[in-house]
C-alpha cells in the first residue's frame, strides 16, 4: 500500500495486481454452460444470454502494441455492462496460431514453430491479463493445439464426406449420393450402372460432387512462396497479398472447398445479419451474382472440328443482356478460350479486311501471336475501362440464332477466360467495351434499345439508359420472334422461353466467386486427414484417428523458387520425410499401403469454426454439444439465423475470414451439427489507432519516441535535425510502437482502457497522443476523491439522501451511460461519467447513492478501481456482478417547459409539458386547452401548426 491514499501509478499498480489476482482465484469470469462439465449456476444460465467475441489474435513476436486492445477492451466494457445487467455473458479469447509467421522465423532460426508460437501466446496471454480482460480461462485455446485441430480435421471429413443437392438447397452426406447412384435414381455420367464402375471411377464421379475435392486445375502458383494462394490471397494486380510477389497461373492439382455451391445462400443469407453495410457489400461483390442467359452460337469457321455437329462448332456465352440479342454483330471468346483452336480456318475469308488480321498471313499466326500479347497482361489490366481495345479476327464466323445473322468472332483480351463461359456476343450500340472494340475495328451497330430521353448520349451512362424499366425494345423482330415494344425485363423473359423451346440457351445465374483453393505446400498448418491408395484414389481417414499430428521434421521450408520462374512446381515438407508419408493403415479393410495427403491446410481453416469451440472447448466426443450450441448460438427472436450476439474486429477480412467462416458454419448447419445458420449475428469495425510516424529529409522514419517537439507544437527535431510528421500504422517498420507496458507503468490499466475508449467513436481511426493519457487518469483520481478521504483512505460518503438537483444529474447519467454502453459508444458514455463527476465534485458531501452510482457506471470501463472502491465501500460481493442501476424516469427528463398556444396568432393558452412530449399528444392538449375552445367557439380548424415541445399554433376554419 502507498504511503498516501492518492490514486497514482503506483497505487494503480497494486490495486490492478491485486484484483486480477482475485478474479482469477475466484473464477470470476466463468461463465455457466447449461449443461456439461462447465455446466453451473442455473439461476445464471437461465438469464438471456450474450456471446461476445473478438477476431482473435495471430501471436506474433513483437506482443502487443496500444493499437491491439482497442477492440479488446471494447468487446470486454459491452461484455462487464451485459453482465451487470442481467446476462449470462460468454466471452473468451483464443489465438490463430499456425500461419506463416512462425514458419519463416523456423527456417530462420531452426526454432520449431510450436515452441517459438507458444512463447509468443504466452507473452500475449500476460499482456492481456494486465489489461483487466475479463475472459473466461476454462475456454481459451489455440488452434494448433492438436485438441482442436483434431476438430479442424473432423469438420474437413464432414465437408470432404458431403455433396450440395441443389433440389432440396443444402449439403447432405454423400453416402446418400451414393444411394442415389446405386438405385439408378441419379445416373452416372456416362450412364453405366454404378456396379459397373471400377473403385476409382467411382471415386472420380463422387469427387465431382463432394464439397471438398482435390482437382487438376489453373491455380495461383506463387514461386516466392513456394506455395498456392487462394484468390482471395491475390491482390488485383496479380501478386501475393503476403510479399508481393509476382504469381502465375499454374495446372496443378489441388484442394478445394466447393463454396460456389453456397453462393446464393452466402448472399441471401446477409439480410439476416446485422453488418456494416460496407461489408455486406464487399461480399456481395465478391460473390457477384448476375442473372442473365446462356445462348448458344453455331460457328462455321472450317477449323478442324468445326461444323462436325460435335460440341466444336458451337460456341456458348454469358450475357446479362439477353434481351440485346437482336443487336449482338460479333463474337468475342477470351484469347484463351480452349474452342478457338477449332474453329480457325486455315485461310482468311476472301475480303478480310487487313485491320482485322493484324498483318497476319493465317489465321492461325494471328491468334498465337495474340494470345502471347494477352498473356503478358494481368486481368485487371486487360480489363481497364479506359485500355485501348485490342483484338483479332478468327477467320471464323458464327450465326445469331435469333435472326440467323452471320457474324465474325474475335478474339480479345476485353474479354476474360474465368467468368462466365469466356465468351460473350458483342453489343456495341448498348455496351461500352464493346463499342470501343465496334470503332476500332470498324463493326456494325445495331441499336436495340430506344434510349431513355435525356440520358444516353455518354457512354458512361448507357448502362442506366439501356436498362431503364422504361425504356423499350427496337429492331428486334424476326420470323417466329418479336420483342418490339417489350420493355427490358419482359424482352429478357421472352428471349430466356424462346432460346429454352429452341433448345439454343436458357436463362442462368452467373457468379464470379470460385471455389476456395484450400491447400497449402507449407509445414506449419493442420495435416489433411487424408490418404491415398495404390490407385490414387483418396480415402478419410476414420475419425478414430484424429487427431492426426504434425510430425517432426528437420526441415521447416517450403521449396521456394525464383520468384519470377513460373515453371517451377511446388515441393511439400511433409513430403520429404518419408516414414510418414508411407503408412500401412487398417480403414476397416484390413491392412493396406496408402500416402499420405502432404499439403497442408491454409492458415484460413482454424478461424472457420472457432466461434463453436469457446462454448464447449474440452468436449472429446464431439466438436459441440448440440444442447449448448444451442443455447449461445441458436436463432431467436431479432436473429432468425442465430450466430454471436456481438463480433468485433477488422475489416480487412471482409471477404477472407468472414465468407470461409460463414460457408463452414452453413455446411455444419446443414448436416445437423449445429443450429445457427450463420457464424456471426452482429458485426462491428473497430478504426485504428495510429501514431505519429516523424520521417527525416530522406523520407526515413526515425524512432517517434525520440522525437523533441519546437516551436508551437508544429516543428519536430531528431538528433538535431528538423523532421516531418505524419500519421501511420503502428508498427516496427514506422518506428511508432508504443508499448502498452509504458502505459501501465506510468498510469495503470484502467487509465489505458478509459483512454482508448474515450479517444472517439469506436469505428473511425484515430491517432495515439501519448500526452493526452494522462487526462484519463485525472478523471480517475476524481473519482477515487469523490469516494474516499486521500489523507486517510476512509470513505468520505455520508448516507444522507441526495438533493434533487444531484439526483436528475444522477438519473439522467445513468440513463445516458446505459444506451451508450449498448449502443457500443464508449466515448459519449466516458463523458457523461465525466459530467457526473464533476457535478459531485461541487457537493460539499458525497452521498453514498451517488458514489456508488458512479462506481457502478464506471466498473465496466475501469474495472479494478471500480472493484476497489466498491470494497472499501463495504460490498462483499465483486463488483462485477453487480446490478448496473437502472435510471428513475422521473428525473430523467427536465421538469417541464411552457408550451405556447396561439389561435390566429393571438395567445389563448400556456401549457406546462415535459420537454420530451410528442407532436401530437401537444396538438391535443392544445386543443383541449379551455382558453383555446373559448377562441375558436364551436369553428372548424383549418390546420394545426406543431413545434414540440415550445409552440402550438391553430388556424381556424
Ligand atoms: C451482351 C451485353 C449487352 C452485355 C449489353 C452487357 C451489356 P456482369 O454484370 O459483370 O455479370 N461478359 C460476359 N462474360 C464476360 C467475360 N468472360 N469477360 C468479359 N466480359 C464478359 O457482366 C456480364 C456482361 O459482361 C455480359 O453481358 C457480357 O456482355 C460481359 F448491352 O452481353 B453482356
């Protein structure tokens, strides 16, 4: 104990040392399951629940920094208040552990990557604990504790065991597939029976269906990682988001989740939760559903297969714009497109003009060179609105099977080989690309649309012109077919019948996500449960064998490559030590050879499902029990699909995290494991927190701590020398960290959380100013004299009542403080605590009430003050579970104001009414009002004129 009763650095010290010491004795923060081995006190569970959670951390090496907590603290300020207001309150923290990170440093120092991430989680767990986080301990975990990863690889065999039926719009087991193809009900795809299909046919026919299945395929290859990325992990001009390094389309075989097959759910299923829209938006994007037709193209270019009556001579594309058809005068496959090769004649057409050949002597020449310019090019380039448009002729032409117009196909970089069928009929007189493409090659335009009056005359515009619900259909009639005078919508409905009687196309939904990529040639990851036999062919491992551990071995590195060299193949660790790899494994029919899947999974995989494990985290029978899913998770009034009452985190991984999470969660769902549709109910962006970054005249960052401030608070010096100033990320590159142990060393921790709370509203950025902390611990002091006698240490409270002016302060901060701890504003609640305070401070005598309140108010934000002086108080009970107050309504709101009436302007009545009244409980106290009656005798009113709270005005009839 300090010498005096002064709350300062080191009294802070001692009390918060001393209360965490307690919480954690006591098991203060452990929350209650309904039922199990964390089962407890019922009268707690029967309490409404609120699970709040975090994004929890990747331990890195460096520990915390003061931008970290700031949505820590906030989860855990909501946490405490739920908590003191009537909730069962679940929250947990635990850590994303495997990742590249670790990984890196392993091949760096020969450190494994456990023992390095362990000593990582171990210095974060301390850092945490300082900070007064009220996590329950019993339910943390990591993800690369083979306990949970166990789970991790029983949650793939579920996916890997499980097919999507479109009818009935969800996962299903696949044995139920496997009936279906036994007892002819589905057939297979070259219709044999399915007892004619050897092991391994079957086996290729079931992974065409599974949710996760391993296929050969143009993935990102990265040669710098030594890994595959999925296309989330690629930035848009075609480097890895982690090294920026170049990556390339390579044929490999791979993993993969099927989460295409979700996507109108993954869509859909975003009006029932409560987001940013910002984010919601993000995922739509990526998701990106169009809904349009699929129409198919007759060609006759005399190319090899071409007019066969095989698949060759038909070329299928995408459109949104159907109802355009009449208006398509080319053709344009994506150079790459795998038909182009067939439909190349040997000659150009007689009359070719020499602008479509691109000086080319065959047709041949002119697509291989092409397609060797396009390759060059990333996509976002070749998709540049503003990019010349660049093509060639194909020598082929095909026929519009609406009006059977021959037309030319192109080829052209415009258009892409991964959306859509990588083809696309070409409307220049209603598409913009496709005009720029139509005048640069001198095309024909048709214009099919009668654009909208007043808009249309700027490309830029066409798509809101054309597409206008009034706008109508021309030139777009042929025998058997007219769409004239249709507006948009009809003609597509029309076209989608006409090409679906004709057997020529049918109405479609295309989406641009593709399925997630989801193995990794890295060491550090969970193994696949999964292994193959003599045949290739890929078996599950039964779940008696999970987990299945990382071995040891002596090389962490993935082979990595020239970063530039994109014939290069990716080489696993695992693969390298051989007596795991090579197994002999009784499946259930006797022992056999089998290999070992080597890739491992993404670093993506943990975080899909962690949300599950904090409500039963040492079940070893199943990943959840149904009945306490249920409980924190299931769906409920507001919340038709369930998930975590409050999620806070970054927004970088909209649509990373967030979308892999919600996929797992739907395919759990789906095969009964859980009950919640969704992951996350409600979702909050915290801002970051940045710091002053000082550069020197070479534009290098020098460290920020050493920095001395000149002049009136604009001119910064560094050993010497001026320096600039700029705001930043925090981080060791910058030369800004601030340590929140300084923080704590010089003020405490609930300084610390007051002040990230109070430094504004929760989502918008803003930047660190060591200076101003102090601020907060001032308040703090306020506080702890208000309540005690610093000379002594007693309590200074007297019992007497408070007057009436301290208890409207009282309520009315109460009430305040209330919504904006619900309403996750922190900032706007500190201020009202603030406010109280100093109100208290003019009273000559505290009354215990108002002490108490303030306290009360207060614990949530700072919890160990709070704590402590709710001890010396005389309350033997732990301030955490102590009732928030509950504002009197009667001195929230002010007295009363005069509300003036006027008939025809003149005064006849003064009301006195609460300063909250409604518009029209005041027009009818007005009207009743017996001076008003008196002037209006018995006439009719022409209008009532309401200004609440002040001014009622009346016009007679
Ligand atoms: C004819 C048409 C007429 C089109 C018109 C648009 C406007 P979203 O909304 O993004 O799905 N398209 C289709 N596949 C393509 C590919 N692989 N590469 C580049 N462009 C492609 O866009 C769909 C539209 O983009 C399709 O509709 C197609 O052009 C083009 F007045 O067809 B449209």
């Amino acid at each position: 104990m300090s010498e005096t009763h002064r709350y300062d650095a080191a009294l802070a010290a001692e009390i918060e040392a001393r209360w965490q010491d307690h919480w954690e004795r006591h098991g203060t923060y452990e929350t209650p399951n309904p039922s199990g081995d964390l089962a407890g006190d019922p009268e707690v569970v029967a309490r409404p629940k609120k699970f709040i959670m975090d994004m929890f951390p990747y331990p890195s090496g460096a520990g915390l920094h003061v931008g970290h907590p700031l949505g820590y603290i906030a989860t855990d300020v909501y946490a405490r208040f739920h908590r003191m207001s009537g909730h069962n309150v679940l929250h947990a923290l635990g850590f994303d552990a495997f990742g590249l990170p670790a990984e890196q440093y392993a091949v760096q120092t020969g450190t494994h990557p456990r023992i390095s991430t362990e000593a990582n989680i171990r210095t974060y767990r301390t850092q945490l604990r300082r900070l007064g986080l009220g996590y329950d301990p019993r339910r943390s975990f990591a993800t690369i504790d083979p306990d949970y990863y166990r789970w991790t690889q029983w949650i793939f065999l579920r996916i890997f065991d499980s097919w999507y039926d479109r009818e009935a719009g969800r996962a299903r087991p696949i044995a139920e597939l496997v009936e279906r193809f036994e007892s002819g009900e589905q057939p297979t795809p070259d219709g044999r029976p399915w007892s004619a299909l050897s092991a391994a046919e079957r086996a290729e026919v079931l992974s065409d269906h599974r949710l996760a299945y391993a296929s050969q395929a143009p993935v990102n290859w990265c040669p710098g990682l030594g890994t595959v990325l999925a296309n989330e992990e690629v930035t848009a001009d075609g480097r890895s988001e982690r090294g920026n390094f170049p990556v390339f389309k390579a044929n490999l075989r791979q993993w993969n989740m099927r989460i295409t097959a979700y996507a109108d759910r993954l869509i859909d299923d975003l009006d029932s939760v409560e987001w940013p829209e910002a984010i919601k938006r993000a995922q739509r994007n990526w998701i990106g559903r169009s809904t349009g037709a699929r129409v198919d193209f007759p060609i006759d270019g005399g190319g090899a297969r071409a007019g066969d009556g095989d698949a060759g001579g038909v070329v299928t594309v995408f459109t949104t714009r159907q109802d355009t058809l009449f208006g398509a005068t080319y053709m344009v496959l994506a150079p790459e497109h795998p038909l182009v090769g067939d439909v190349v004649p040997a000659a150009w057409p007689e009359g070719t003009a020499a602008a479509w050949t691109g000086g080319h002597a065959t047709p041949a020449e002119a697509v291989a060179s092409y397609r060797k310019q396009a390759a060059a090019k990333s996509e976002v380039e070749r998709q540049a609105e503003a990019k010349e448009k660049t093509g060639v002729f194909t020598g082929a032409y095909a026929t519009n099977p609406v009006n059977g117009e021959r037309i030319p196909v192109f080829i052209a970089d415009y258009v892409l080989l991964g959306y859509g069928t990588g083809a696309i009929m070409a409307v220049p007189a209603h598409d913009s690309r496709d005009f720029a493409f139509a005048r640069a090659f001198e095309l024909p335009m048709r214009c099919v649309v009668e654009p909208v009056d007043g808009r249309g005359t700027d490309p830029a515009a066409w798509d809101e012109s054309f597409n206008a619900a009034d706008a109508r259909i021309i030139n777009s009639a042929a025998p058997g077919i007219s769409l004239d005078g249709l507006s948009v919508p009809e003609a597509k409905e029309r076209i989608n019948a006409w090409l679906s009687e004709r057997g020529a196309g049918e109405g479609t939904v295309n989406f641009r996500l593709r399925d997630w990529l989801f193995s990794r040639q890295r060491y550090w990851g969970e193994p696949f449960p999964i292994v193959y036999d003599e045949d290739g062919v890929a078996h599950a491992l039964p779940d008696e064998m999970l987990p299945l551990e990382l071995p040891e071995i002596d090389n962490y590195a993935p082979r990595t490559f020239d970063p530039d060299d994109a014939d290069t193949e990716p080489e696993t660790p695992l693969s390298r030590k051989d007596d795991w790899v090579n197994v002999v494994l009784d499946l259930g029919d006797g022992p056999k050879r089998y290999r070992r899947e080597t890739n491992t999974m993404p670093n993506w995989a943990g975080s899909c499902w962690y949300q599950l494990r904090y409500l039963d985290p040492r079940n070893d029978r199943a990943l959840v029990d149904p009945e306490i899913e249920r409980y924190w998770m299931g769906p409920r009034e507001g919340m038709p699909t369930g998930g975590v009452d409050l999620y806070i985190g970054g927004s970088e991984h909209a649509v990373l995290h967030l979308l892999y999470a919600r996929f797992w969660q739907k395919v759990l769902f789906d095969l009964g494991h859980v009950s919640s549709a969704e992951p996350y109910h409600k979702l909050f962006n915290q801002g970051m927190i940045q710091a002053y970054v000082y550069r020197d005249s070479r534009g290098f960052p020098v460290p920020a701590a050493e920095v001395e401030e000149v002049g009136d608070g604009d001119g910064w010096m560094y050993e010497g020398q001026p320096v600039k100033r700029e705001l930043g990320k925090i981080g060791k590159s910058l030369k800004n960290v601030v340590s929140p142990d300084e923080v704590f060393a010089a003020y405490g921790a609930d300084t610390l959380r007051l002040y990230e709370m109070a430094m504004g509203p929760l989502d918008v950025s803003r930047p660190w100013e060591t200076r101003a902390v102090v601020g907060q611990f001032r308040l703090l002091q306020r506080i702890w004299r208000n309540v005690l006698d610093e000379a002594t240490g007693e309590v200074a409270v007297v019992e007497d009542e408070p007057d009436d002016t301290t208890l409207r302060a009282m309520h009315k901060a109460i009430h305040g403080v209330s919504q904006d701890l619900e309403q996750l504003r922190f900032n706007t609640a500190i201020a009202k605590i603030t406010e109280l305070n100093n109100h208290v401070t003019k009273v000559p005598r505290v009354p215990r009430a108002v002490a108490e309140t303030l306290v009360l108010l207060a614990a949530p934000l700072a919890p160990h003050i709070a704590e402590e002086l709710w001890r010396r108080l005389g309350h033997e009970e732990s301030v955490v579970w102590a009732p928030f107050p509950v504002a009197d309504q009667n001195y929230v709101t002010d007295e009363t104001v005069t509300c003036v009436v006027q008939v025809k302007g003149k005064i006849r009545a003064r009301l006195e009414v609460a300063p909250t009244v409604s518009e029209t409980e005041l027009e009818e106290m007005a009207l009743a009002a017996p001076g008003v009656r008196e002037a209006l005798g018995g006439a009719g009113i022409r209008k009532v004129i309401v200004r609440a709270p002040k001014l009622v005005n009346i016009v007679p009839a």
